[in-house]
C-alpha cells in the first residue's frame, strides 16, 4: 500500500488512540488505567498498553496497567507503567479470566485505598 498508493503506516496503538480522541482525554485527568492479558517485553512495541504509557508519560499523566501476568524480571517503570496483576499466581488464568470483573474491581479498590492514598 506504501509503494502504490502512498500510504503512511502508523501503529496500531496509534490508529485505535486517535480514533478515540486518546490524547485529548488525558488532558487534566489525574490518572489512567489500562490492561492487558499479559504484560510483558512485546507490550511496549506497537501494543495498546505500550502506547497508552507513552501518552501518559508525554502527557504527565500516571499510567497504571491492570494485567492477569506480568513476565518476571522486566521493569516496566521505566516506560511509565506501574503494573499489578489482578490475581496471585495461585489462580489459574482460566479462573482470572471467569473472575476478570470482581478481580479488576478489588484491585482497583486495593489500589486506591493503600498504595495511591499514602
């Protein structure tokens, strides 16, 4: 499409955040959630979350990313994202994804009261 036609490849992440005004709804929120199945090295390449991150972190605004994994030993910090898993490693995926809703709503809720308040 590029060489025939001149199109212009833009990532996906893109595409989906201006297709929703992304950038403009950041202006003055104080925080933004995101998530995704599992986060890990790929998630900053071209993914929604990875896009998101840097929007917030363009924009000053904390990005946090509700996830069922996070690959170990990979500091997502440093792209702006405080990750939290919804479950412990003692629920299965199959389990997380049955429970996504109550498990997202308690964690949000964990976060909020005890790591955004102090």
């Amino acid at each position: 499409m590029a060489a025939f036609f001149g199109a212009k490849l833009k990532s996906g992440a893109d595409m989906v955040m201006d297709s929703v005004g992304f950038r403009r709804r950041l202006e003055g929120a104080d925080l933004c959630l995101t998530g995704e199945g599992r986060l890990d090295r790929s998630s900053l390449g071209g993914k929604v979350v990875g896009g998101v991150a840097r929007a917030c972190r363009d924009a000053g605004v904390p990005c946090i990313a509700l996830v069922g994994s996070v690959e170990p030993g990979v500091d997502f910090s440093v792209e702006g994202i405080a990750a939290f898993q919804i479950a412990d490693v003692t629920v299965t995926a199959l389990e997380s994804m049955r429970q996504a809703e109550t498990l997202i709503a308690a964690k949000v809720e964990d976060i909020v009261r005890n790591r955004l308040t102090r």
